[in-house]
C-alpha cells in the first residue's frame, strides 16, 4: 500500500498498525499539539494551557483465554474476566515539563455503543511493567500496581457518552519519576460488563484521550523577531590617553667604511603602553522595534481525491402500469361566478370547498419484467472495517485505524505483519 503522494509499497497485515506507522501518527499529533499550543499562546491570555498526550497502545486480556491477543480490535473490553490496558506518549509535553507543571490530566473514555451489558462502575489502576498492544496477552499481561481512581460509575444511559476520569496524580508521578509511564489498566468492580472504543474503531472512532492542562509561566509563547529598531546615537569619544615612555634609544652601530651605511642598531624596547582612557558616555539606547505581525496559520492539506464511482448498469424496462384505479366521487361544485361581457375574462368565481377523497383504487398487475440490463463495470464495494480472515477483491473499500483503504487485486491471505520481524507482505490494499 502507499501513503497518498508517495509511491506503492506499504503494506497491511494481521493485527494493529506497524511500528512506522504509530512513528508517523505521533509525529502529527505532536505537529498538532504544537500548533494549538501556539494559537493558544498567541490568542488566548488564559492562565493555563492544555496538550493532548498521544495514545500508542490499546488492548485487553481475557483470563478465560490466556494465550490470545486482542490488541488489533475496535473496543475494549471490560468485564468480570477482560482487563482494558491502554498507554501514552508523553512526548508533547514542553521539554522539562515538571510535576508541579501539571495542573490537571484528565483521562477521556469512550463508551462504545449499546456495550453496557451490566452497570456498575470499574477501576483505574496503574500498570508497573512493560507491554505492548500487539503481544500482550492474559498469560504475558504486566503486573498492576495501586488503584488511581476507584469506582467509576456506569450507567446503561452512558453507552455512546464520553466518561472523563481525572488522573492528575498518576501523570505527576510519571513526570517525576516516582513512578515509570506503563499506562492504566481499566478493572470492572463486581460484575460490570462494558466495552470501550479503541484507537482501531472504523465506526465512531473515539479511542481514549489523555489531556494534560499546564500551567502557564506567565511569559507566553515567544512571538516572531520584530524589526530591528534604529540604531541609537553614537557616545562622545572618550579622552586620548596620555603617551607611553619613549623607550630607551638602542646602542650606535660600527661606522662603516667609507660611503656604505653601517648596519641598523637593534630597535629599543617599546615604551610600556600608556593608560586606556575613561569609556565615553554610551549614547541612549534605540527604540525597541514593534513586534512583527504574527504570521498566518498555514492552509489545511486537501482531502484526497475520491475514488471514481463504477458506472452503473443499464436500467431494464419498466413494466407496463396497471389500470386506474376508479375515482372517487366528485365533491359538490362551488356556485359558479357570474359569467363576464364577451371579451377579457371576469374574475373566477370562488372555488368550492374540495370534495372527501374517493376511496383508493384497487393495485393494479405488476408489469412484467423487464428484460436485465447489461451489467456495469465493476464499481468500488465498501466492506467496512479491515478483518483479519476475510478475503478482499479488486476494489473492495475498508477502514483501518481512521484511513481508508482499496483492494488493487484480488487476495485470500491476510497473514504476516509488517515492522514485527522484518518482513513485509503487501495485500493489494492500497490507501
């Protein structure tokens, strides 16, 4: 598969999106944060600033199941024996963001529609050890350390509504160091029974949010270099130092013979050098030039072009059309206007009240059929979200991860994964 605006050869395999592509969505999140982290500098005298952390991984484990992996789903499973895990890169934040920076991080969740199969409430617990979405199983989960916030209430009213949980500890002891950022296990309470979406959703598409508000410094983000203001007045030259002491006068040379010039003597020492004098007045200070305006915000890169639309095929004959059914009965007539001189028409007369509707006539035949139609080049067929064991055909449209994607041949094997052992298979998908 390619990229739009890049050539043929990324592929998609079984599971979640590759390393390099995760590399890639983090980069234009960061983009992202910054831009809005700069309008909100620029615009906005608020005494705090928020940065959405970039969500990386999303799975869960099934304890009746040990050895399988959810990672490349669309939900999150919550209940009695699945454990949601989800973890963030908190590489927006400002560099040497600390602790005390943080003044709230909220933890925003999704509630995938009509998944609440029993309400209660469920746990944000800390994970302590390492994972990843796409190994991670009941048999390899980490180990989970304290519970963040327990209790989050579940209602049956609060499928397909956002669930906002404030974690503003846990991020502190991240950027601390009090505690390594293995991201949060979601734990049902009793026998809760939800579903979360995941960052893989083709449908809504509302994966979990981690907001992290800052405090601001007071200065504000640093504008563009305002134009160089005059050059101030030049200071009065101090006054010349007084002369150094004429060195001593070197020895005379031989005298020479007759007519040639004896030779040079050797050059006295330098007299010692004279005192620098006082510094004049340095003159005023220039103006500070006036800040330079703030450069506009660049234009919104356009959507890709949509595929072509197959031409459809010809339309076959319409049947014939039954009889009409028999009309109903006519309503009384209005009194009929006086009938004006020969020659431009008088006024119409009022019209009458309209009659009660006449019962509907009875359906007419069906018209034979008419004879098929040729049928039409093959158009683009949506197939939803990308599934591991389903065959595609030549252009079968599905979603993956908020892109969408387009058989370009016909394949039956959707096995291997890019970026996870060096190999790379492509699938006839392409983006």
């Amino acid at each position: 598969m390619a990229h739009p605006g890049a050539a043929l050869g990324r592929s998609i395999c079984r599971g979640s999106v590759t390393r390099m592509e995760r590399s890639d969505f983090i980069m234009k999140k960061f983009l992202l944060s910054a831009l809005l982290a700069t309008a909100t500098g620029l615009f906005s005298p608020a005494l705090s600033w928020a940065i959405q952390a970039t969500l990386f991984d999303d799975a869960y484990t099934v304890s009746s199941k040990p050895t399988t992996k959810f990672g490349s789903l669309a939900t999150i499973l919550v209940n009695p024996t699945s454990t949601g895990f989800i973890q963030f890169d908190l590489s927006t934040l400002p560099a040497g963001t600390l602790p005390q920076d943080v003044v709230k991080a909220n933890l925003t969740l999704y509630v995938t529609v009509a998944s609440v199969k029993v309400p209660g409430s469920f746990a944000v617990k800390r994970v302590t050890g390492a994972w990843d979405e796409l190994t991670i199983t009941a048999a390899t989960a980490p180990a989970i350390g304290p519970t963040v916030v327990a209790g989050v209430p579940i209602a049956l009213t609060d499928a397909s509504q956002f669930i906002a949980v404030d974690v503003t500890s846990l991020v502190q002891d991240w950027l601390g160091g009090i505690a390594p950022n293995r991201g949060v296990a979601l734990v049902a309470v009793g026998t809760t029974s939800l579903a979360f979406d995941a960052k893989e959703s083709g449908t809504t598409g509302h994966y979990a949010q981690l907001d992290i508000t800052l405090a601001d410094s007071g200065a504000g983000s640093t504008g563009p270099t305002g134009a160089t203001g005059p050059t101030g007045t030049v200071g009065a030259t101090g006054p010349t130092g007084a002369a150094g002491a004429t060195g001593a006068a070197g020895p005379t040379g031989a005298a020479g013979s007759q007519g040639s010039t004896g030779p040079a003597g050797a050059t006295g020492n330098t007299g010692a050098a004279g005192a620098i004098g006082a510094t004049g007045v340095a003159g005023p200070t220039g103006a500070t030039g006036s800040t330079g305006a703030t450069g506009a915000t660049g234009a919104v890169g356009t959507t890709g072009a949509q595929g072509a639309t197959g031409n459809t095929g010809a339309t076959g004959a319409t049947g014939s059309v039954g009889p009409t059914g028999a009309q109903g009965a006519t309503g009384n007539t209005g009194d009929t206007g006086a009938t004006g001189a020969t020659g431009p028409a008088g006024p119409t007369g009022a019209t009458g009240n309209t009659g009660s509707t006449g019962a509907t006539g009875s359906v007419g035949p069906t018209g034979a059929q008419g004879t098929t139609g040729s049928t039409g080049a093959t158009g683009i067929t949506f197939e939803g979200t990308w599934a591991d064991a389903t065959s595609y055909q030549i252009n079968d449209i599905v979603t993956y991860t908020g892109e969408t994607w387009i058989a370009v041949f016909d394949h039956t094997s959707n096995a291997g994964r890019p970026g996870r052992d060096g190999t790379s298979r492509t699938h006839g998908i392409d983006r």
